[in-house]
C-alpha cells in the first residue's frame, strides 16, 4: 500500500453509533494503542523494581515523560521517596520480559520474577534498565498530580537518554524502512499487544504548523 493510501477495508467503513455508558470504564469496550513501557524505582530495601506502564509517553514538546500510577503502587512511592525513576522501552522480542515485569509480590514485599530479567544500571540516576530495549531513559521526577479518581500523573524531567542504533530516525533512512527494519512494541489496551512494522506518512495538510 502507498504511503499517501486510505484504508478503505470493511472495518474502517462507518457502523451505527452506540453511546457508551458512563457508570464505567469507556476504555474497556474499546481498543486503544499506546506504547508499552518498562518503569525502573528503588525499593526502600535498595533493591531495584520493574513495572511495566502503558499510560505513558511525552509530557508536551521538551524532555519530560510521564506515565499513570497509583499510591497504592510501589513504583510511585518509590519515585516519590528517590525522586527518580527509569523507562525502557521494549521490543517486541521481549514481550515475555514485560510480562516478567508484572509478576506478583510475596508476602514480604519481593517480586521473585524480576530475577529472570537481564538489567543494566542506570547512568545518572539510581535504578535498572531492561536489557535488549531500545530506548532508555533516566528521569528526575518533576510533580506529582493527584486526583484523578485513583490515578495519579507521575512526570520527570529527562536527564539521560540512550537509544539502540537500529532505532534511531536518520536523513538517510527512509521512515517506513525503518519501522519494517526494526518493528515497535504497541499495547493495545485492554490486554492485548501488538507489533508495528507498516507505517504510513501522515497527510499533513501544506500550511500546517507546529
């Protein structure tokens, strides 16, 4: 399919529009893409966690990231104490790795299934990074904004980022090949994944501006 093509397949032709009910979740009778990330704290013991985080991304157009949590959650108590955390962003390879990552606690707090993970310590900051991602980032923790029903918006500020060579954009790349050449890791939330290699360049209008 060209790039500049229109997907015209019976699912993207129009169906009869139902109104969701408010009384739960709209994001469960959905799907959504988002990308799927692997955030890195410090446990008051000293002993690295690993947790992955879907509602995640870019915090507006400068080196801030941030991601969705939960106080009941040991990442953002950690994040709050150290005032730090990690991001990894995973291949596709590493599916059954981001699944590690979400393993359960023992009774005494421990995550046993983060022992099977390859990590790498973090540059700047106080934590691991998942072994074989393709990007990293080390962030200091910015604000922290509660309310959001149970959720809370955990942001940082980067201070250190690193990237596989396979996966960084370049003049003499053309975008599509890239993709193809090194495909991306999508979760498509509620609990499915999916791997993103055909992209297409979108048709911005020719007075568009940032």
């Amino acid at each position: 399919m060209p790039a500049n093509a229109v997907d015209s397949s019976p699912a993207a032709e129009p169906g009869r529009t139902v109104e969701l009910p408010l009384g739960a979740s709209i994001w469960d009778r959905v799907f959504t893409v988002a990308p799927l990330t692997v955030v890195g704290t410090v446990e008051p013991n000293g002993s690295h966690d690993l947790a992955p985080k879907h509602m995640a991304g870019p915090l507006g157009r400068g080196n801030r990231f941030c991601f969705v949590c939960r106080p009941t959650h040991a990442t953002q108590r950690n994040a709050e104490r150290t005032g730090e955390f990690t991001v990894s962003f995973p291949t596709p390879a590493q599916l059954m790795a981001t699944n590690l990552a979400a393993g359960g606690r023992t009774a005494s707090g421990e995550k046993p299934s983060l022992k099977a993970l390859a990590v790498h310590p973090a540059s700047r900051v106080d934590g691991m990074l998942l072994d074989g991602a393709y990007l990293w980032l080390e962030c200091e923790l910015d604000r922290v904004v509660e309310g959001f029903d149970e959720d809370t918006l955990i942001a940082g500020r980067i201070v250190t980022a690193s990237a596989d060579e396979r996966y960084l954009r370049a003049t003499d790349v053309d975008d599509a090949d890239l993709t193809v050449r090194a495909p991306l890791l999508a979760y498509l939330s509620p609990g499915r994944v999916a791997t993103i290699s055909q992209t297409f360049s979108f048709p911005y209008p020719a007075d568009f501006r940032r």
